[in-house]
C-alpha cells in the first residue's frame, strides 16, 4: 500500500492554483485565508498529505483566528477565539473588562491595540505576529461583563449587528456562562437556585438584596437574579475552624455582583470578596483567617450561538489564573491559610 505523499501546505496551494505566484500564494496562507477540513492554517510550511477537497481558499473578510490553547497578547488577557463577528478572551485577575472614566487598560482597550497591530501575541512561536490586514478593520464592542477582580472567560463583538445578536442571548438567557467560587460555609444542599431581587444602591457600587415587602429606594434599580449552584468539593479547616467549599454556578441572569451578593446572602460569602464577606471589612479585617488578594470567583465556561451561524452552538473554557490554582493546592493539602496568594 503506497504511503500518502506529505508535502508542505504552500506546495498543495499551489497545486491547486497552478497560475498564482508562490509569493501571493504564501500571503493568501499567512493572511488566514486557507484552510483545511474547516480549520484555518497560517504556516505555509506546515506538512499535510493531499487535503484533497477539504482544503478551501476563503475571501479577504477576516476568517476564525486559530488561537489554539490561546494566544497571550498581555501578560493578563488570552485571546482564545476571533472572528468576523466576536472574540472570545480569557481575562486575568486586576483588569478591567471595559474602559473606565479614568482611563486604565481593560480587556476591550487591549484588545482594540492588538487589532490594530500595536500588540502582538506573546506565546513561544507566535511571537511578534501580527494580524492580516482584514482583522484590522474589526471594532471590539462590550457584550457583557466581568468585574475587575474576577478572572475568566468572556465575549467581545467584533460588528454592531453581531453585538445586538449576542445580547439578545443574553437577554433571552440562552447564553450559558458557568463559574467556579470558593466561598466560606457549607451549602445546605448538593444543589440549589438562588432567586432574589437585587436593588443597586444609588452609586452603581453595591447590590442589595431585597424582600417583597421592602420599599424601593426612588431611583435605584431591582431587578430579579437568579443562580443555580452545584457543590464540587469541601475542605475541612485546620483546627476545627470551619469549611471552604468549591462551587460550580450557572448564571440565569447577569445582574452586576449577581454571585458575590447572592452567596453572601445564603451564607457563604467569597472568600476575598471585600465588599459582602464581613469578614474582610472592619477593624478584624487584619486578623481575617483565609488571606486572599480578590474574590475568588473564575469564569469557567462560555456557551453561546454564532451570530452568522444560526443553531451553531460553541463553547469556551477558561485556565484558572494561578492564585486560585494554588489556593486550591493549599485547601486539598490541609495548609490553609497559607499567606497572600499572588
């Protein structure tokens, strides 16, 4: 039986397009604009046997980026997906999502230098790429968000209308975003929903949870938010001091500090969280038991619909950032507290 013939992929391009110089054939590569059994490759060099009908030269629009485990493009933001229609990035702990009124970096802002070429990937052998000139015309747009201190995954539209489609799913609740938390207490239950109606107080900077009875404040928004949770794991404190569990939580609703007010209300506050966990406030703040610099709280998953692919549904996971890798280390191995994880 003969072996199949591996040549580079340059070779079957040109192939294909006997009439097209090899220079311009290497752009078309490196531009993005090839791809093989639907997935885009950028190195003219690499080795394939005869991809045969599968291998495709797609328009000059800009075609899904393949990031493969994600490209590092600032030592805190991950780009793991882009599109014509959104990008997927994985956020670090301590970076904005959107542009504040002061000005600081934020996922979007990094983003937007990374399309325009001002940064490049930071990843051992994509260092120094840059992006074809067709991503450079892409706008990012805030779809959702993540609060500054929470690490993980989230989405960034890349066109208006893809913008509008996407938060329509949020609106509708059929994008599915779950979270990993580390929370103080034992949950009643394996398994549960929170339901609750949230009042924002009057500067934006913290939720309440309220009764129906309760009288609204003139001016403040309530909204319903809803979380279901499931326990993934308990640790027993040295000394008898208590319990940190691990939870894994799916959002129904996206109300801002949905997870931090709601937990706290059901008695198991994040650890970290310096704005509903009582422990990390008031004059005991620097006797507090389990140090931690943030909530511990990570965006795991993101599940949504392609805007140009209707009833085509992708998902994205995100690595934890390194603090709450090892703080679960220290938890599974009894050590807690174990100092300031950076």
């Amino acid at each position: 039986m003969t072996e199949p013939q591996i040549r580079p992929l340059l070779d079957w391009v040109l192939r294909r397009h006997p009439d097209t110089p090899k220079s311009r054939a290497k752009q078309w590569i490196l531009a993005g604009r090839v791809s093989v059994n639907g997935v885009v490759i950028r190195r003219p060099h690499h080795p394939l046997p005869d991809p045969g009908a599968t291998l495709d030269l797609g328009g000059r629009q800009a075609t899904t980026l393949a990031c493969g485990s994600g490209w590092q493009i600032h030592p805190r933001l991950a780009l793991l997906h882009l599109d014509s229609a959104f990008a997927i990035v994985n956020k670090g702990p301590g970076l904005l999502a959107v542009p504040a009124p002061n000005g600081r970096l934020s996922a979007l802002s990094l983003l937007a230098a990374f399309l325009e070429g001002k940064l490049h990937a930071l990843n051992s052998g994509v260092t120094g790429r840059s992006l074809p000139p067709a991503y450079r015309r892409l706008q990012p747009l805030a779809v959702h968000r993540l609060d500054q201190d929470t690490s993980g995954v989230f989405c960034l539209a890349t066109n208006p209308a893809a913008r509008h489609h996407l938060i329509a799913q949020l609106k509708a609740h059929t994008m599915r975003r779950e979270y990993v938390a580390f929370v103080e207490g034992r949950a009643r239950t394996p398994t549960g929903t929170w339901r609750q109606t949230l009042q924002l107080s009057r500067d934006e900077l913290r939720q309440h949870v309220i009764s129906e009875l309760q009288p609204r404040v003139p001016g403040a928004e309530v909204q319903e938010a809803i979380t279901h949770y499931e326990v993934v794991a308990e640790y027993p404190l040295a000394g008898g001091q208590g319990f940190v569990t691990q939870l894994r939580l799916r959002l129904e609703t996206g109300r801002k500090h949905q997870i931090r007010v709601q937990a706290a209300h059901a008695g198991l506050p994040l650890i970290g969280d310096r704005t509903y966990n009582p422990a990390y406030r008031g004059p005991d703040a620097a006797n507090v038991r389990l140090v931690f610099p943030r909530q511990a709280l990570h965006a795991a998953a993101l599940t949504l619909e392609h805007p140009d692919h209707p009833g085509s549904r992708l998902t994205w996971t995100a690595e934890w950032p390194k603090d709450l890798r090892q703080f679960e280390t220290s938890l599974r191995s009894g050590r807690c507290p174990a100092g300031t994880f950076r």
